[in-house]
C-alpha cells in the first residue's frame, strides 16, 4: 500500500507531530470525504506500507523526525510545491527564500531524486501573466539546480469552490478560460518553462492535465509513481491507477491520510479548502 500524506491539506507543514505519533502507534483514522462519519482505520505499520508520498509547501517541521522513518526503514519521498504569487493568491505561505532554504536541506538530507519540484498551480492574471511565470519559473529552476530531477506542472483547475474564492479577488483579473492554450503566449511560456527545467537537469511532467502539453516538451506524469517508487527503493510493486482520481490523472492507486479544510494556508486557488472559517473550526474541533 501506498500512503499519501495529503493531497487534502498540508500533513508536513501542519501535522508533523500527529503524523510521527499515528507511525509510533502503527495506524490512522480518516473520515470518508463525503461522510464524516464514516471512518476508516489505516495501517501505518511498516509491512503494510510500500512507500509514502508527501505532497507539501513546507516541510520544516516534518524534517526534525525523518530519522525515525529512516530508523523504522520506511521509504518515502516528497511533492514539494514552489511558486511565487502575491498574497492574494498565497496569503500565508513563508517566503519563497525560506521555502528554498528548506528544499535545499531537505535535498541534502535524502537525496535530490526523493524532493520533486511542483510548479503547481499555474494561475495565469494580470498580475501573473505569461512573463510572469517564464521569469519566476527561471528563478526557482536556477536555485534548485542538482537539488531535485523532476519538476511536475498543472494548470489550475476551477473548481466550484475556487471559482467562489478567485471571484472576490478585486484587481488580480484572473483568467478563467476553460481553454488554457487559447490564451496568447501559452505554448510559448510552456516551452521556455521545459526548456528552463532541462537546462538546469530536470525532467518535467504535467500533473492530471487535459491540455495536451507534448507538443511543448512536458509528457504527462505520474505524481505517485510506481515506477518511480521501484527504482528508488528496488521494489516489485503491483498496483494500478488510482480509480479515484480523474480520467486524466497518472498517478497509481494509494490510501490519502489527510482531511479536507484543515490546511491555514489557506491558497486561493486550492481545491481542498472552502473557507477560513470552516478550517479554523476542524482545527479547533
């Protein structure tokens, strides 16, 4: 079994502790997403988990306790997400230079081919237009060169509940066009940005994308990746897609460990939180 930790809030940044104590005690309890009380155990126990995927903007607090996963001999590696928007897209996330800093020694501590860049959303607007994320794509590539080997990119999705929250956004004029590639510069700034990544070492891939991004140099990819996982750690695994997830996601399948509306970052565009209000009341609760 494959454990992810989360696609549905920020276990590292924010659990680092709960999760550390769930590995001590062997399991999980998850509430079903759709009917939170309907919950499910899973086991954490280490013959029961081939490999844990951790999606995240900061792991910090996680990195004072991956000596006891290592000591426990569990296999993982980590989804690591860098851009660079304004605060009314990412509002509490630390800054971008402490966020490399963390990259930088979390490369160091397991190896660049466990940390994967996520350059994920792409949100394109007036204040992040297509120069914007060419320049900004650059400037994250250049400072984590020979610290990772895969870089993976998506263009935003919107959802219902972020259409809600990018609607109050007043001066960012988001582009909301369903058809990204339409827009004006597009390929051009996907090309520049696979260009960029080869040139400092990296593949790249896209993330559940139904824009066809091959004819710019990005194949589409696997966030959690069995093969990736076999070569890695030297493992046989058998497992197939996630049915799960949406036709256009790679990803094989895996238990998610986390609760939606938990995470106080809190981005704009995130799919996993509807408002501050609701992720201040799980928190308390």
């Amino acid at each position: 079994m494959i454990i992810s930790a989360s696609r549905r809030t920020d276990i590292p940044a924010f659990f680092a502790d709960w999760f550390i104590n769930r590995i001590e005690e062997g399991f999980c309890t998850v509430p079903n997403p759709f009917n939170a009380k309907q919950i499910s155990e899973v086991s954490l126990r280490k013959h029961d988990v081939d490999a844990i995927v951790f999606w995240t903007k900061n792991p910090s607090p996680l990195l004072k306790s991956l000596s006891k996963l290592d000591e426990k001999g569990y296999k993982y590696y980590f989804q690591f997400s860098l851009t660079l928007y304004a605060k009314d897209l990412e509002p509490k996330v630390p800054s971008i230079e402490k966020r490399i800093e963390t990259f930088l020694a979390l490369s160091s501590k397991i190896g660049p081919e466990r940390v994967i860049w996520r350059y994920d959303p792409i949100v394109i607007s007036k204040m992040a237009d297509v120069g914007f994320h060419e320049f900004n794509f650059m400037e994250i590539a250049d400072k984590l060169a020979g610290s990772t080997r895969r870089v993976v990119i998506s263009i935003v999705d919107m959802y219902k509940k972020t259409l809600r929250k990018m609607a109050k956004l007043k001066d960012a004029t988001i582009n909301l066009n369903s058809h990204p590639e339409s827009i004006d510069g597009f390929g051009d700034m996907i090309r520049s940005i696979a260009s960029c990544a080869n040139r400092n070492g990296m593949e790249i891939y896209s993330c559940a994308e139904d824009v066809d991004l091959e004819n710019y140099g990005v194949a589409p990819g696997k966030c959690i990746d069995d093969e990736l996982i076999e070569r890695l750690f030297d493992l046989n695994l058998s497992v197939g897609k996630d049915r799960f997830q949406r036709e256009a996601c790679g990803c094989v399948a895996s238990k998610d460990i986390g609760i939606y509306n938990t995470c106080p970052y809190n981005c704009t565009y995130c799919y996993a939180n509807s408002s501050l209000g609701t992720i201040h009341e799980n928190r308390r609760g």
